[in-house]
C-alpha cells in the first residue's frame, strides 16, 4: 500500500477555515490555536482584524502582546511554508465580515528594527515611535488620519510619541510577503493598513522584555486603534457603534475569572478594618479616664486566623500575565498591588511598621486639607449640638430602622441578603463587613441623624457592595484598590441629601483630618488628644474616639479620606460627572472612565439597585445646585441657615 501524502504542520487547513467562517457567519465567538504559537481570537462579528506575524528569521520578543487587547486578533506564524493557507484564512475571514458590513479593515503590526550599532537613539530613550504604512489603492485616508492623530496622543514614561507616515507598493513587515494581493483586497472591500512599532518594550543589547513599559505601550495602542476602528466603521462600513469603546472586547476568558475569583478569595480571607480597630475601646477609656488623660491607653486587637505570609504566597502566585484584556489587567495589577499592602500591615499591627503602609493606601493631609479642616473647626462653634439632642436611639431601636431600610432593598433585588448585627467589641460605633452592617452595643444615636448614618452605611456601603456582586468580577464587591476615598465621599454627601449633615459632623470630620496630620507630624496619642480639647475645644469622649481611630495599629491615616473624598466628589459633580454611575460597586474616582469603558463594551451589567434616597426629586434639585456651586464651606453655610 502506497504511503499516504504527509501534510505539513505549518498548513491551516481548509477545515480549520470553513469551521472559522461558518462560526463568523453565525455570529459566534472565535478562539483557536494556529501552528507555531499561532492564536486566532474573534469575539464576535467585527469590521477589522488585527494581525501579528512572527518573524521567521530573528526573535521579536514581546511585540505579539501588543495586538492581544483586541476583541479580533491573529498571531501567526511568518514562516514561508504557511504563507499559502494564512492567506487563504485571512482572505476568507475577510470574505466573511465584509459581507456582513460591507467592507473590512486589516490593520498588521510589526516592530522596527533596531540599529545594528544598538545605538538606536529611540531604543535609549525610550520615545513611543510609529510609522503608519499605507498604499493608496487600500488604505483609506480618513481611517489613516485617525490612527495618526490617535497615536500623537500616545504617551509613555512621559514621553511624547512620534508619528510617521509612509507610502508603498507592498504593506508588509520587512522580508514578508503582504497578506492579501491587491487585487484580492479590492474584489472583497478590504483595506489594510501597517503598523510600525519602536520596540522600546525591551532592550536593545538582550532583547529583555520590559514588562511595565510594554503594558504602558499596549494599553495606549489599544485605545489608539480602537477610535481608529471606530473611524473606519462610521465611515467606511454599514456598522454604526455609539461609542468607539463598543469596538472593544466582549468576551472574557477563563484566566480572567480565574484571577478574579483568587483575588476575591483573598480579600475574603480577612477583614481589614475589624483587624486594625481596638476590640476592649471601652475599657481603654475608662482607664485612660482615671489616669486623667496624662497614661496613653493600652489596646488589643483581634487574633488573626490566618495568616498573611501565606496570603501572600497565594496572592504572588496569580498569573496576571495570562490576562490579554490590558483594561482588566490594569485593575487586576492595581488590586494585587493594595491587598499586599493590606496583608504587610496586617503583620505589624500594633508596631511602627504599620504607619508606612496605611499612608500608601490612605494617603497623608496635605496643607491645604488640613487648612480646609482648621477653617471648618473655627467655622462651627464648639458648642453646636444636633437637632433633637435630647432623643437618641439605642442600639436596638437603631437596629430596627437599618432593618426596615434592608427590606426595601431586598424587594427591589431578592440577592439583598444583607443583615444588622449588635456586636459588643466595635465600641459605639458603625461599621459594615462583607455587605452587614455591625453596630456597637453601646451606641446611641440622636434621632435626626439616623436616616442621614442609614443612607451612609446602608444607600452608599452596602448598596454598592450588593451592586459589585451583581456584577461578572468579584472586584466590584470586594473594592477595587483605592476604593474608599470615592466610597466615603458619596457616603458623606448622601447625609447632606437626606438633610442629615449636621454642623457637629462636619466639624467632626474636620477634626479627624487634624487628628491625622497630628499623627504624621510625630504627635504621640496624648498630644494629640490635648491638641483637640485644648485648642479644637473638642470634648473629652469625642477627642478620645477620634484620637483612637487615628492612632489604632500604630497610625491609621484613613479616617482623613472622609473630608477629602467629599471634596473629590463636589469637584467632580461641578465638572459635570454624573451621580448614579458611582454606585455600580466599590470604585475609585480615576475608575471612572475605566467603568463607563466596560459598561460600553458590555462587560458590565447595568447596577440594579439605586439610591433609595434618588427617589425623592429634590435630590437631584440638590445635586443640580452642587454642580454650580459646591464647596464644603459653602454646605456648612447652607446648613447654618
């Protein structure tokens, strides 16, 4: 029997193509492996592929992640002996989606070489620099105008990127054939366009990838094709998009919620404010009473049960790399990044390590700030007292409004399950852990303030904790990394919308940002305690609470993220920002725009609860009239009036 013809393993075969088309044809997600290292990965039906070829003779390290934040990308072998049936998928894939909207856009990356001297002032330098590569028969002029304005604005390691534009016969890297015959291009409504890449993303003596460099220039790349692909879509093809953030990628592979679900594992594995807040505060008071305020108090703090050494091994062990989505990789970096933190201050609780860490997270009060908080101490009397003093909740009654407040909840979304639990070793305070509310067994809370703490704790934390876990990523209830500043804003701003801000807790939050620049500057818990009754004219229980929270641990700085969160929030209100979108989950300020991008793009839901407090239309009288004018000052002179 004669032997049967071998064929080559650098051939895509003419079933592989069918397969792809038909699936294309069916509007269907498209993810396979090509020969030699080769990807193809569709999302969904698109008027464009991105292209990325090996180099058959010299290694290219690192310039394939450049193409792989693309909702349709191939990575392809440059080997001669695939050249044939590469060209043949493409053109059919091509074929395929030009059919569908009535023409198609390749657009192939590749990266320049370096000088042989490897003195290439670019490389040393670092400066993002791009040739776009067009031919005048395929490469539409709008579409390529785009691109180059798009890749202006590119900016890496503060440097400026340069943009050139070169015409020729033949759109291909160096020693490549083009993908496409013109002819071919022209019968189908193809174009194409070349891309051209300084490969300042690694060295040029070892070819060592410089890992933050490439991401910094992949992330920029993909916003600058993404508004070139939405160029060419309006202008050239029957497609429509909103918004050139609806180009970008839908689909989400299994190493995203792979990374996901780790990194909520390990935000669920502890909880930091329980572990960092004193559990015998009362008696720690009382003693500090006796001793007429002249012995620094004694604390203790929660046993941990884990332990963080090991959470950190897990949290290091993370593949972020597999992640392609550069937008989701940013945030999945920003979130590792802060729970190590976290996990490191967890080690030196009660020790002066702790101090470095919490101003990593929570920043420090910078003069102005701390300007802004003295005028507010001097602005309020020290004798202002809540309306209604007189009549205070216990803990009990209060337990039972937040209850009533649940409920509300729960019938607009039945995965409400949050809970209200009176605990004995939170002192008088409030808290929320892991979406339930925690009160203080001896809290007593003055009546014309308690809708305004329900609409803190409940309208803002536990909302947009139950929103994140609406949401496909677990980040989005968990927080993601510098959450609170944002959170605390819109959870002081809701008092003042339900008429709940009063004067006392204005000055109170002023007085804990003077609290913790006392703590920066070197103060000990007793100087600072005297700072706020001497001079601030804080009473004793009061300076002693604000004092505590300041210096529990060895020096918490968060407590100033209150005043400042609510100074951000005005300021974004004022530049036009749009409210409800901040509680989709836990978000920081600069999320933002990241968040409105996956929203574009369909990766995140719509948030299904709002607000209860939105309800009422003199709410968004309020917010219009914050949009003119809004300054803290200018809200305590509102609620002197």
């Amino acid at each position: 029997m004669a032997d049967q013809p071998k064929v080559s393993p650098k051939i895509i075969s003419d079933r592989f193509i069918r397969t792809v088309c038909d699936r294309l044809a069916e509007n269907k997600a498209v993810r396979r492996t090509l020969p030699d290292r080769g990807r193809l990965h569709i999302d969904r039906q698109l008027p464009f592929l991105c292209v990325y070829r090996y180099p058959p003779k010299y290694k290219d390290t690192g310039t394939e992640r450049l193409v792989m934040g693309q909702p349709s990308y191939l990575i392809a072998s440059g080997d001669s002996r695939m050249g044939a049936s590469l060209s043949e998928l493409i053109q059919n894939i091509a074929r395929t989606l030009s059919r569908e909207f009535g023409a198609f856009l390749i657009l192939e990356i590749w990266s320049g070489k370096k000088n042989e001297d490897g003195n290439d002032s670019a490389q040393l330098t670092r400066v993002p620099e791009f040739r776009i590569a067009t031919q005048s028969t395929v490469s539409p002029f709008g579409t390529v105008e785009t691109l180059a304005e798009a890749l202006r604005r590119v900016r890496v390691r503060k440097q400026e990127a340069v943009v050139k534009m070169t015409r020729h016969r033949k759109i291909a890297p160096s020693g490549l054939p083009a993908l496409l015959p013109t002819q071919v291009c022209k019968e189908i409504g193809c174009a194409i366009i070349g891309l051209e890449v300084s490969p300042i993303y690694r060295s040029p003596e070892t070819d060592e990838v410089f890992p933050i460099i490439r991401r910094a220039l992949a992330r920029e790349i993909t916003g600058a094709l993404q508004k070139t692909f939405f160029q060419f879509s309006r202008a050239e093809t029957t497609h429509r998009p909103a918004h050139f953030h609806v180009l970008g990628r839908r689909a989400v592979v299994k190493a995203v919620w792979e990374v996901d679900k780790q990194l909520a594992e390990i935000s669920n594995a502890f909880g930091f404010l329980l572990q960092v807040t004193p559990i015998n505060t009362e008696d720690a008071y009382a003693s500090f009473r006796r001793s007429h305020f002249e012995r620094t108090p004694v604390f203790y703090y929660r046993p941990r049960a884990f332990d963080p050494a090991l959470l950190k091994r897990k949290l290091w062990n993370i593949g972020l790399e597999r992640i392609e989505d550069p937008t989701l990789a940013h945030l999945f970096r920003e979130k590792r990044d802060e729970l190590d933190i976290q996990l490191t201050m967890l080690s030196h609780v009660d020790t002066p390590r702790f101090l470095p860490g919490s101003l990593q997270l929570f920043g420090d009060v910078n003069d102005n700030l701390l300007q802004l908080a003295q005028e507010i101490v001097a602005y309020v009397p020290s004798q202002s007292r809540e309306r209604k003093p007189s009549i205070r909740l216990d803990a009990t009654a209060f337990a039972k409004r937040v209850e009533k407040e649940l409920q509300y909840y729960r019938h607009q979304f039945p995965e409400f399950s949050a809970s209200v639990e009176i605990r004995d070793d939170i002192y008088a305070g409030l808290m929320v852990s892991n979406g339930n509310l925690l009160i203080g067994k001896k809290a007593r809370i003055p009546v014309s303030r308690a809708d305004a703490l329900i609409q803190h704790e409940v309208g803002t934390h536990i909302l947009t904790y139950f929103n994140g876990r609406a949401q496909p990523f677990q980040m989005l209830y968990t927080g993601l990394a510098g959450y609170e500043e944002m959170q605390e804003g819109i959870a002081v701003l809701s008092e003042y919308l339900v008429d709940g801000l009063s004067l006392p807790r204005l000055r109170l939050l002023a007085g804990r940002v003077i609290a913790v620049r006392c703590l920066i500057d070197g103060a000990s818990f007793i100087e600072t305690f005297r700072i706020l009754t001497e001079t601030y004219a804080f009473t004793q229980r009061t300076a002693f609470t604000a004092t505590m929270r300041t210096y529990r641990s060895g020096g918490l700085t968060k407590d100033a993220v209150y005043l400042r969160g609510l100074i951000g929030l005005l300021d974004y209100l004022k530049k036009g920002g749009a409210f409800e979108p901040l509680f989709v989950g836990k978000i920081a300020v600069e999320h933002i725009p990241i968040i409105q991008e996956l929203q574009w793009r369909k990766v995140l839901k719509p948030a299904p609860l709002r607000p209860r407090y939105m309800e009422n239309p003199s709410v968004e009288e309020k917010i219009n009239a914050l949009r003119k004018e809004a300054s803290v000052l200018g809200l305590i002179k509102k609620e002197k009036k």
